[in-house]
C-alpha cells in the first residue's frame, strides 16, 4: 500500500502551519503532498498562490474557479482548479490551444453534476473543511474484492495517526481506485473479473469495485470511486492503441466511475467536443455523483501528457 496524495485542506494561509505539515509529510513518502485551499477573493488568488510557492508547496488548488485568468493563474503558479461550466471549459480549451500550451490542460478539470468536497484529488474538490486527506495507490494490492477495504482501513489508521501528530483533524480517506503507471486499474480489472476494459463486463466489475470501496466502513471523502485517467494507466494506454478502447466507451464509463474520460487527449472540432461534454453532463445528472473531465487539444497518433508521456490521442 503506497499513499499516492496526502493534503492539508486550510482556509486561509498559515505559514507555520503548512510548514508543519509539509516537514512531516515527506516523512510518509507519498507520491505528491498537496495543500488545498478555499476558493478565495478573487482578487486574492495570485497573492495566495505566491504565498504558497514561497512556503514550497508544490501542487496546491483553489477549487472551482471560472475567472479569465484562470489560463495565467495555471501558467504562472501550476495551480490546479476545476470549472463547472461547460462553455468556460470549452474557452479554456480553445485558449491554451491557441497560445499553443496545451500541456496547461493537465491542471484544470470540468467538473459536472455537483461539487466535490475535501479529496485529495486534483483538480476537481473543493475545501469545506479544514484537516487532512489522503488516497492511496492500490491496483497492485487488489487481488479480491476483499482486498479493497482491508487496504481502505489500513489508510484510515495511518491516516488518523498522522493528522493527531501535528494536532489537524483527519478529514478521511478518498477511496478511489486510480493508477499510476503500470500499477495500473485495468491490470486489477482483468485480474480480479477475468475482464479486460473496453470489453462487455467492464460496466459491472467497475460498479462491483465501487460498491466494494463503498462498503468499506472507513470515513470516506471526495470521489470514492473507480478511476480510469487514460494517461495514467499504461494498460489502458496499451488497449486504446490496440482500438479495444474508444471515445465513446470511456464517456459510457462514466456512467460507473467519477473519471471515465480523464487525461485524454483528443483531435476533435469544437461542437463534437460540446455534445460530448453535454453527453457527460446528462450522465452525471443521471447516475446523482460527479463526473471529472479532462481533455488536451491534441493532433496526431500521440500527444506527451505532462507527468507521463506518450498517450495515444483518441477521435470522435
């Protein structure tokens, strides 16, 4: 079991207390150590965010933010923020392809069907309560469904013991099933269901994993729920190329999990992008949970996805 985000949700700015947290959370050796921060003034933003990079916060995030300078808060800070409009999704994508950085596109997500409140995931979660979060990074430590709350509990000790050493609430842990690299969701997919994504069977064994996660009786935030980030995965990178995964299967898979279509890169022109992200936000009203999209402007067999490299650019 490796933590793959530990973070500090805070409300206002707090040297010495970000400072703590920052010392002892390297000591976990997570993946990425994250501070969050609520949505501030806007006129405030970029002061809050300088303060940050200074404290030497690496990845920090204000929540949904729909400004117009989104695009330089994202450019200049590498803040991650998440948009809850359609249309001003669209104009990001639209800006960023222009000025030709459409790597930007890593740090900002749409995020339909409601707000989400206190996980550790970026971009798309948003601080209602001040303390600590974290997620894990299980695939590999998923043979049974069995495995998933045995692990889920092992994060919610260590992350209780954690919080009390510096004197922060444990806010709980994000359960979501998300890869990195080859520890990859589609490889604990096939191994545990004999199912390989793209193929029929996929829609239930994601729902059996979620309801596995559900059920774990630990203090769950954020998402909870499977995550299929296609630059993540490299199994799932290796069935696109293949052609078992396509545009229209990722966005059915939203239907089950938070992040059918994220971290993919697509050539398509603008109003084929729209009706799909409308096509995402219907599902997201539909199955009452929140969806996270997020999409590079992309041309081409393959587009370098800042973090993790080449990833097959997927078409209508």
């Amino acid at each position: 079991m490796e933590i793959r985000a530990i973070a500090l949700n805070v409300r206002r700015i707090d040297p010495g207390r970000i400072s703590r947290f920052l010392d002892a959370a390297k000591r976990l050796r997570p993946l990425t150590i994250r501070v969050s921060v609520a949505t501030p003034p806007r006129e405030a933003v970029g002061q809050i965010l300088k303060a940050l990079e200074e404290l030497g916060v690496e990845y920090s995030a204000i929540g949904v933010y729909e400004g117009d300078d989104l695009e330089e808060l994202v450019r200049t800070y590498g803040v991650f923020a998440a948009v809850a409009s359609v249309d001003r999704y669209l104009e990001f994508l639209r800006r960023i392809d222009k000025a030709g950085e459409p790597h930007l596109a890593r740090n900002v997500a749409l995020l339909l069907g409601g707000r989400v409140y206190d996980s550790p995931y970026y971009p798309a979660a948003i601080v209602a309560r001040e303390g600590i979060a974290l997620s894990l990074l299980y695939p590999d430590d998923v043979n049974s469904l069995d495995d998933v709350p045995a692990a889920l509990k092992r994060a919610e000790k260590l992350g209780e013991s954690f919080a009390a050493s510096i004197g922060e609430p444990f806010l709980g842990v994000d359960g979501s099933l998300s890869p990195w690299g080859e520890r990859s969701v589609a490889k604990a997919i096939h191994r545990v269901f004999g199912v390989r994504v793209g193929s029929w069977g996929t829609m239930a064994a994601i729902r059996a994993l979620n309801e596995a996660i559900w059920s774990s009786s630990i203090k769950l935030l954020g998402f909870s729920e499977v995550m299929l980030p296609l630059a993540e995965d490299e199994e799932l990178k290796r069935l696109a190329e293949e052609g078992a995964l396509d545009l229209h299967k990722l966005v059915s898979y939203a239907s089950v999990c938070v992040a059918g279509l994220d971290m993919v890169p697509v050539e398509a022109n603008e109003e084929d992008l729209r009706r799909m992200l409308l096509d995402l936000e219907a599902i997201a009203k539909s199955k009452g949970r929140a969806v996270g999209v997020r999409l590079f402007p992309a041309s081409g067999q393959h587009f370098d996805v800042p973090g993790f490299g080449k990833t097959p650019v997927l078409r209508p």
